[in-house]
C-alpha cells in the first residue's frame, strides 16, 4: 500500500510539473515578447508585402518614433545575448526606408529590469551599429552584454537622454525568460 502511495505522488508530482505553467524543468519554446497595447501594430503597412515586418516593440511619442527589437543572438545561461534596434519616423513606412536622424550613439540607452524581484542586470552596452563598410547605420544601435541573470518576467526599457544625459523619453518591453 505504501509502495502504490508512492507511486502515486510520483506520478502526480510529474504531471504537475509537465502540465500547468512554466516548469522550472523543461525549457519552452514559446514567444517570450508579452504585447504592449498599440505598440505591436502601429506604424505597420500591411499592403506592403517587401522585406520583413517591424514592429512598434517601443513607442516614443514626444519624438514621434516606433523601435523595433530584433534578436541577433539571444542570452542564455552561460552567455549575454545581442539584439538590433532599429528606429524610424511613425510617420513612414518602416518597411521600406529606417528614418532617424543619427543621435550620438550615448544618448540611446537599454536597462534591464526584473520589476518582482526589484533588480536589474549588469549593464548592457549601446552603440550605433556599423555597417560592412565601416559606416554608421543610419537609425540602428547594437545593444551588447544582454544578460538575464534568472528565469521570470523582465523588462527590456530604452530610454533616449539629451546631451546631459537626462532621460528625455522611455518605453519598455515585457520580456518572459525561461531558465
């Protein structure tokens, strides 16, 4: 009877873990990115079928620009990762042309930020990213030394400072890490 009990608990301790929400075990392949109201389809064109879709990750309205977020290489537990942001104008099409004029590269910054835990992660660094030829891209930063240094729920926060380093406007994106 105490073997079959056993069994039981084993059983459903498996199922449990298997079953309902993120298992602190199995490591799932699902989209990490929690959308942001409008932010996910504004400034989209879908009569426009060239080049891939960006999405409005990070909406600055005073300056009127969306940022799109895209993965070069994603961090794991051992390594930072690297992601793009690319900027553009709300007003174009951001599948077409990127449009933002170059600011400094230091005036563009990324925090990481896990709010239930009430601490960030180390520093990430931003920089305009460089074309093949050596030249700036026009509207693209490089945010290198991404690290999440647990699983749960991040935020990914740019923020744009004037030349003082005073934060003229933030927008963030939930980020769900699984580890």
């Amino acid at each position: 009877m105490r073997l079959v009990l056993v069994v039981v608990a084993m059983v459903f301790s498996v199922l449990a873990v298997v079953s309902c929400g993120v298992s602190p075990i199995l490591h799932h392949e699902s989209p990490n990115r929690e959308p942001q109201g409008e932010a996910d389809s504004e400034g989209q064109d879908s009569s426009d079928s060239a080049g891939p879709r960006l999405s409005c990750d990070f909406s600055f309205p005073s300056q009127n620009l969306c940022a799109s977020l895209s993965w070069v290489k994603k961090s794991t537990a051992e390594e930072p990762g690297e992601f793009l942001l690319s900027f553009w104008n709300k007003e174009q099409n951001p599948n077409q042309t990127i449009v933002f004029s170059n600011p400094n590269a230091e005036r563009v910054f990324v925090k990481l930020w896990m709010p239930d835990m009430g601490h960030g992660s180390s520093p990430v660094t931003t920089a305009q990213a460089v074309e093949v030829n050596g030249s700036l891209k026009t509207g693209v930063f490089r945010s290198t030394g991404v690290f999440f240094i647990m699983g749960g729920k991040w935020e990914i926060i740019v923020q744009l400072k004037d030349s003082s380093g005073a934060v003229k406007e933030s927008s963030k994106l939930i980020y769900h890490v699984n580890q």
